[in-house]
C-alpha cells in the first residue's frame, strides 16, 4: 500500500497559511468576536459534554482540519477498521477492539472467524468465573474464598486494569481487593505479596503473547510464593492461578490448566485490551452487569465515531485539534489533567495508547515521515498539577495544550471549612479557573491597575492564549471510563490516518528486549568480559559487577 505525503497536500498547505494569519490572535480576541462561542463550540457524546471552544481555531481552521480529514481519508480508514480489513499491514491482522464492545452479532466475521460468537462466548465464561469468586464459591486450595487478585502483566496487560479498577473504586465489592505486579524490579513483586495471604490470593496472569519476560519471570516468583506459602504441590496452582491471553499452548507450559484461560485474538493490540478478558480482574471487581455498563460506554462512542460527520465527530475533531498544534504551532506534548483523583492512572494509561500507537517515523508503505507524529501525553491529577507544573503552563515560554476532565458528583462529597459550597464544589472551582486563566490570562495594564508594583508587573503577567479543552462528565461510572477511553482510542486512530502511520504495531520496542537478553548472561557472569560491548556500556557493566554486592 503507497500512502501519499500529506504535508504536500493542498489541504496541508491551507492550513500552513492559515496558522500564519491566526498566529496572533487571541483567544480573548476569538471570545470577543463571537459571543456564542463557548456554548456552540462544544459537542455532547453519551455523557460528555466536550468544550473545545478554548482552542485557538476559528471557524475557517475547523474547516480546513475537516478538508485535511477529507483528503487522508480518515473515515474510509476507520470504516475499513470497523469492517475487520487487515489494516495493521506490517503484522498483517485486522484491528478489531471495536469488535469487543459490539452487541452480540453485529461485529464482522474475518478470517473465517465468529468473532461476536468468540466474543460473547469469552465474556460468558468471565462473567460466570467472576460470579463464582466474588460470591465465594472459588475456593483456594486450603478451601478459603478470594479475598484478592493480583493481576500480573505490563503494558497494555497492566495499566488498563489497573487505571480501570481504581477509576472505578466506587463500585469494588467491599472484601475483595485487586494488586498490580507489573515492573520485573523484584520491588513490585514482594511488597504486593507481602501484604497477603497465600490462602486467599488468585493470580491473574495476563499476556497477550504469554511470552513476555517480566510477567513470566513476576508469575514464576507469584507461583514460588505460593507453593511455599501453602506448603503444598503443583496441584495448588489450579486453584490459585488463571490466565489471560491468546496463546494456549504457553499457558498449558507454565502450569495454568487451559480450562482457566481466557482468550483473546490477534486482533486485539496490547494497548487497545482492557476491554478484552484483559480486564477480568475488573470485572472481578465490579461485577460483570458494571463490566456491561462499562464496554456500553466504549459502545456508545464507538457508534458515533462511526457515524458522526466529521464537523461533529468529537474523536475526529479533538485528533484533528491535536494535530493542529503538534504539527502547525509546533507544540511538543499535551497535558491530561483529570480532576479525579479516581482517574489518576488515566494519564499514564494515555501515554501508552498515544506513544505506543504513534510514535512512528516511516508510513504505512515505508517511506519516511515528514511531520511531526506521536503526540506526548503526561499529566497528574487536579489540583495536585496545579501545586507543582502548572506555573509553565501559565508563563512558562512553551504552548503546551491541556486535556482538562471533571464532574459534576463525587461519590464521597464532604463539606468544607468554611461552609461555601463541597469540597467537590471546590475541586471543580479550580477546573473551571485554571482553564479560564489559561485563555484569557490578566494583562499588565490589569495588573498595573490593582496597584503592584511596577517592576513587579511584568512577573505577574499572565499571557493567556492558552488552549485547553474541557471534557466534563455527571459522575466516574464505569459507562463513563468507557467513553473516554474510547474518545482517546478514536483520536489516535485519527491522527494516525492523517499521518498515514500504522498505530498498530510497536516494532520499537522490539530490539531492547532482545539486547536485554543478551546481556543478562553478561552481566550475571562474575569474570566473563564484557565482549563486543560499546566501551560506555563495557564500563557501566563493569562499575555493576563491581557494586552489586554478591
Ligand atoms: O513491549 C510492548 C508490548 O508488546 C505492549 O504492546 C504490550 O501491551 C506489552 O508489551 C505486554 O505484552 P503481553 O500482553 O504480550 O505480555
């Protein structure tokens, strides 16, 4: 498959010449023109009500993006997704994560697969394993009910359950508690299990691949632990240990009884699974009907990814709005600021859906990039960020556009001291100031009339100009985590489409851990030399023999 450059499109040119008219002005000057603005440029999916009206677009660049979606073909590309075609071209699979939150029938057959069926069928069987351990009926092998999983897995087999399971906290059965061991630093491993009971613990050992080195070296360990614990034998392992993953054969190896697997395909990415059994211990967690509640929510902004016209489509519009920074203004990252404490894994969730995805230099047919690609995320929860990073984001001299996530209930709303309003009220005071500050800033001539100082003037000057969107939702349910999820899935496919990158493999991360294996015999070696070795790394490999202390 040929892709053409985008960049020597005509739409891509409109849009150079236009950033150049629009560069200076301002987001005060954009409010003053047009009145109705902050309540016409906003759209509502499902629960969320997406203000985009803080951006530094007009109504000519929402145009000009719309024309740039239209000429790379953004929509017939995720048709082509949605119909299961083969579109991740270098692994040559279908990308079908939409198909895991389908009704049941109407997710395409590929390959000569049922895939709704496969689909369906695996939920089943999690929604009746799920049942069995939260009502106790899972019994250990001394005869005691689950009191805690620990998930075991990395990457996309550890942050969506993890960030889901603590968006979620709401709704956890009280009695069971959900662990993440995912870091091969024995660290994770034995602070975790050092807080539990060897009687009462399932191990969720999640892989795609169930070959990846960390998550078998952490489930050995889990497994030795176990073992010990209980002073029992192999047979013990049935009853405390299932997996998650799409290779039987490598599961039946280690030890796990394939009756306790869950599957999955090919077609499901790492970071596209949480919604696949990858989020059994989710669903542990919450129960199978939040489990449906919480892919209904994908669901819902699925439909309209699928159907909205681009002007409304809120995925289309918010990738096409980070393109317009990255590429046009230059802007190097985005903020995601959730104004949740609950989503406080949401950004690094984030980081690996967007890096992972697009963090890509060649097309899909080879040839190099000639834009920028791969929008950094990173961010902390509100009004935490506010205390520590966001003096850059207000004087600081790089235009770095911010995500900001808020609601309007907490499950745990106090009072505050001083009797004005809940601390929720106060939480979400701060949301809606910061991105007012961001836009709009306060001028010298402002601040000179206050009375300050006039060397200090300068100093106290915020710029504005800014640009933020805000996505605000009623409450964190698990419909709700759904939605967002997938309006950033559906972001990231736009973004690829229109750099005509493949958001679907990650050769990248490839040669590291095969070089790491090659070394680890080098490094646990007491007096071998360190051969064919880079004399940095020959030296670093030295000064770590001789430190490690055995
Ligand atoms: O190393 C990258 C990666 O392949 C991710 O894409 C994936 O989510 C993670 O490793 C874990 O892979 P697996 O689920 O196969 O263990």
């Amino acid at each position: 498959m040929s892709e053409s450059d985008i960049t020597a499109s005509t739409a891509w040119r409109d849009l150079v010449d236009h950033q150049r008219e629009i560069a200076d002005t301002t987001l005060r000057e954009l409010f003053a023109a047009d009145p109705q603005r902050g309540a016409e440029f906003v759209l509502e999916v499902g629960d969320l009500y997406i203000d985009y009206s803080k951006h530094r677009v007009t109504r000519e660049t929402l145009r000009l993006l719309t024309a740039l979606a239209d000429e790379a073909g953004v929509t017939a590309r995720r048709d082509a997704m949605f119909a299961g075609e083969h579109i991740n071209a270098t692994e040559d699979r279908a990308v079908l994560h939409t198909a895991l939150r389908a009704p049941s029938g109407r997710a395409p057959e590929v390959d000569g697969q049922d895939v709704s069926g496969d689909v369906h069928a695996v939920l089943a069987k999690m929604g009746a394993f799920s049942e069995e351990v939260r009502e106790g009926r899972w019994r250990g092998a001394t005869g005691e009910a689950i009191t805690d999983v620990v998930n075991i897995g990395i990457g996309g087999s550890d942050l969506g359950p993890a960030m889901v399971y603590k968006a979620l906290r709401a709704y956890v059965q009280p009695g069971l508690t959900c662990h993440f061991v995912s870091n091969v630093d024995p660290a994770d491993v034995t602070a975790t299990l050092a807080r539990l009971n060897p009687a009462t613990t399932l191990f969720i050992v999640a892989s795609k691949t169930f070959g990846t080195q960390e998550t078998l070296t952490n489930a050995h360990a889990a497994k030795r632990w176990l073992l010990d614990g209980l002073g029992s034998g192999e047979e013990a392992v049935a009853k405390h240990f299932v997996a998650v993953s799409t290779n039987a054969e490598r599961v039946a190896a280690f030890g796990i009884d394939t009756a306790n697997m869950f599957g999955f395909w090919d077609w499901v990415g790492g970071r596209y699974s949480v919604d696949s059994a990858i989020g059994l211990s989710v669903m542990i967690a919450v129960g199978p009907e939040r489990f449906a509640e919480f892919l209904g929510g994908f669901r819902a902004v699925d439909e309209h990814f699928a159907t909205a016209p681009i002007e409304q489509n809120a995925p289309i519009l918010l990738g096409l709005i980070g393109l317009w920074y990255s590429d046009f203004f230059g802007a190097q990252s985005r903020a995601v600021l959730p104004y949740s404490q609950d989503l406080a894994r949401f950004p690094a969730y984030l980081q690996q859906l967007t890096m992972e995805s697009n963090g890509k230099s060649v097309r899909i047919d080879g040839t190099p990039v000639t834009a920028a690609t791969g929008e950094i995320f990173w961010g902390e929860p509100g009004t935490n960020g506010q205390h520590a990073f966001f003096q850059l984001l207000h004087q600081g001299t790089r235009l770095v556009p911010a995500d900001f996530l808020g609601f309007a209930q907490s499950t745990d709303d106090l009072p505050t001291t001083d009797g004005v309003g809940t601390m929720q009220d106060l939480l979400m005071s701060n949301l809606f100031a910061q991105t007012k500050v961001l836009a709009f800033g306060k001028t010298a001539d402002e601040i000179a009339a206050e009375g300050t100082n006039p060397a200090v003037v300068p100093h106290k000057v915020m710029p504005g100009n800014r640009p933020t969107t805000t996505i605000l939702a009623p409450k964190l349910t698990p419909s709700v985590v759904g939605q967002l999820i997938a309006l950033y899935e559906h972001q990231v496919f736009t973004e690829a489409a229109v750099w005509g990158i493949n958001a679907f493999d990650q050769w990248g991360v490839e040669l590291g851990k095969v070089q790491a294996g090659e070394l680890l015999p080098v490094i646990a070696a007491e007096d071998a030399p360190a051969a064919d070795l880079d004399s940095s790394t020959a030296a670093q490999v030295r000064w770590y023999r001789g430190q490690r202390g055995r």
